[in-house]
C-alpha cells in the first residue's frame, strides 16, 4: 500500500514526507505505531487525487485541521496538509494552509517531533531535532512560553517525552521550567480526558518519581486533578517498589493519595473510568491492612479476602495492591494460584439426613469456616466427617 502513495503524489507535483512522532521513533530505532505523513497537497486536491484513483477515504473529523485518512490494503494514512495556527486560543487552533515545511515545523511542540523524512531518506529538521534525539534533550520548537500558550496540555507532553526520551532526571533548560511554571495555569481549561491520557502515559514512563515532583513544584499539580498535598514520600517509595511489575496507571498514582476523597476530586477532574475509580478506592482502604502474614503462609490474607470477597475482579486489584507494596514473588504465586472450590454441597448434606433449609444452610456456614481454616485443602469427605462432630 505504501509505495502506490508515493506515486500519486509524485504524478501531480505534490511533495509528501514522514512526519513528527513516525521520524522520531524511526530516527530511535522504534517501530512507530503509526505513520503520518505530511503534504504540499491541500485536503481538497488530495480528495480530488484519492477518489479518481480509486483510494478509499475514512470520513473521520480532521479535514477541517487539513488531515484526510486513506484506507490502503488494510491499513490508514493519514496525510496532514502544511499548515499555520493562525488563532489558538490554548486549546484549539484555526489553520491556514501553506507550501512551507518550515513554517509548519514551526508550530510543532518538541524539537524530537518536529522533523520530516523524505521517502527517499532525506531528514528535513529545521530546529535540531535530531541532535536532541541523540543527545537526550526534550525542548519545545522556538520559544517555550509560546508554544505552551498555544496549547497548554503541552507541559504535559513535555513531561512525557521526558519520561520517554531524557537519560537521566533533572537535566531540562531552566528557561522551560520557568515557562511551564509561569503557565501552570492554564492547565484549568484543558478537558480532563485530555489530562488524564497523558498522565497515564507519564505514569508508564522512566523517571515517573522526579516527574511528579517536578508538577508539584512547578505549581502544576492542582490544576490537574491532583491533591494540593499528595504523600510524596509513599509515591517515591511505590515507585521503587513497582520497578519491574507492570502496574496499572492508578496503583501508581494512588500512592499519592491520602485518602478516598483524592480519589473522588481526581474523578471529578479527569473522568477517570469506573475501575480506575475503584482500583483507586481499593488500594487507598486496603493497603496498610491487607499485607502478608508473617510466618509459613505469607499470602493467607490474600487469599482470604478473596475467598470472602463478593465483588467482581477483585483477584486483579489484589495483584495491583501486591505491586503497590512490591511484593514481586507473592505477586507470581497468587498469579498462579488458583481459587479453589469448596467441596461440599446441600446435596450432600441431605444424603446425611439434614433436612431443613435452615440447618442446611448454618452446616455449610459452619464447613466453610473449617474449610478456610484447612488452608482450603479439606475434601468432602474430611468435612463431612467434621460435620458429624459438630
């Protein structure tokens, strides 16, 4: 699909290159998740091209920012028109179209995704994006202050990029951090959904613990969602402790928490989902209290509150909980553990000549307690013979 591209552009005198995060990631020796391109063509030329070609267009939203998608043996393009950002008012932008790769790389966020590859290989970096790459420096394009003004989440992808890219903490340019904190502010506008997709992907990344400092620092933090005075200290333990074990976003984030009202002022600001929410509950009324047993059966207290548990999922959030308090080898026995099921009946009971409901149901009762006493390995007939004790 990819070289039947290049062709109809070449036919009509339209240049077409790679462009942003692709080169970025391609430059860094990363598969890019997906590859935008970018054109001299504007959206109407590109339609008029596509369609007499035969090229299946996706009626998505962009057009009017100049992005039309093509479907290409089962896999879209997406070929964003040069442009200019005429108005922004910090969220959104009116555009103009132009013929200059420059001047579209001028309104990029990051030098790192502010290049252009030619299909031929030729690398068009107007602001030495591709030295930054390989020395590890995350800047915005031109003047920090006016790039975030332009669209404040833009702090925030900084830190992400940061998270994803820069070697080592602390090395930003002073300038940028004055210019994130001057326009800290601006974040209240930014929709939550907005915020939390970001922070998630900041949550993910390297350097997650100075991160976070750095936002409450900077004077960030309330804007966001997050609690004027989250626990930094549990934060910088938890990330210790969840190194290697792949948590979920909000274990991360809930070490901040206090309490469960930071976690019902975070829903409120990024409309979180409803596992988020309730992970984050959960790990903020278990976590001190639901710890390993000291002794020959560490995990007991896991598998208890599990076997007694009546809610769904609850087995994900105690491995969540597991990775709070970095307990990798329990994390991978209780992974492997599988919840056993009690082996006696009513049926049975009755076959032994208990006949009311009523007794029937404060046996069981009774053989469950026993059972879960066992370490729930008791069979049917250990219990049963316990019954006739009882």
């Amino acid at each position: 699909g990819f070289p039947f591209l290049p062709e109809l552009f070449e036919k009509k005198n339209y240049e077409l290159r790679i462009a942003g995060g692709a080169v970025r990631d391609l430059l860094s020796g990363v598969t890019p998740q997906d590859i935008d391109f970018a054109t001299t063509a504007t959206p109407a030329e590109m339609k008029e091209m596509f369609t007499s070609a035969g090229v299946r267009l996706i009626n998505n939203k962009g057009e009017k920012h100049g992005t039309i998608t093509a479907r290409l043996h089962d896999q879209n393009f997406e070929i964003t028109t040069l442009r200019i950002d005429v108005v922004t008012d910090g969220r959104h932008a009116e555009v103009e179209f132009t013929t200059d790769w420059q001047k579209d790389a001028e309104r990029r966020d990051l030098t790192v995704n502010s290049m252009f590859l030619g299909l031929d290989g030729t690398l068009y970096d107007f602001f030495n994006g591709y030295e930054d790459l390989k020395s590890k420096k995350i800047r915005f394009v031109g003047k920090a202050s006016e790039r975030i003004q332009e669209d404040y989440l833009r702090i925030l992808r900084y830190f992400r990029f940061y998270g994803r890219i820069a070697e080592k903490p602390g090395d930003h340019e002073p300038t940028t951090l004055q210019a994130i904190k001057e326009n800290a502010k601006g974040l209240a506008g930014i929709s939550g959904e907005r915020i939390w997709v970001e922070l998630k992907k900041i949550l993910l990344g390297n350097h997650v613990n100075h991160l976070f400092q750095l936002m409450y620092e900077l004077d960030i933090a309330q804007y966001i969602g997050l609690p004027p005075d989250g626990n930094l200290e549990e934060f910088a333990r938890v990330t210790e402790n969840i190194q290697n074990l792949s948590p979920k976003p909000m274990t991360v984030l809930t070490s901040l928490f206090k309490g469960k009202d930071d976690v019902t002022n975070l829903d409120l600001r990024l409309k979180i989902s409803k596992e988020e929410k309730n992970l984050g509950l959960f790990l903020v009324k278990h976590r001190q209290e639901l710890t390993k047993a000291v002794g020959p059966e560490p995990l007991r207290p896991y598998q208890d509150f599990l076997m007694d548990s009546r809610e769904a999922n609850t087995n994900s959030k105690i491995f969540e909980l597991l990775k709070y308090q970095g307990e990798e080898q329990l994390l991978k026995e209780m992974q492997e553990w599988t919840v056993p099921t009690f082996p006696v009946s009513g049926h049975d009971l009755r076959k032994m000549g208990v006949t009311s409901g009523k007794e029937i149901g404060t046996a069981l009762q009774q053989l469950r307690e026993e059972w879960k006493r066992s370490g729930y390995h008791m069979d049917k007939e250990e219990l049963l013979s316990c019954l006739k004790r009882l």
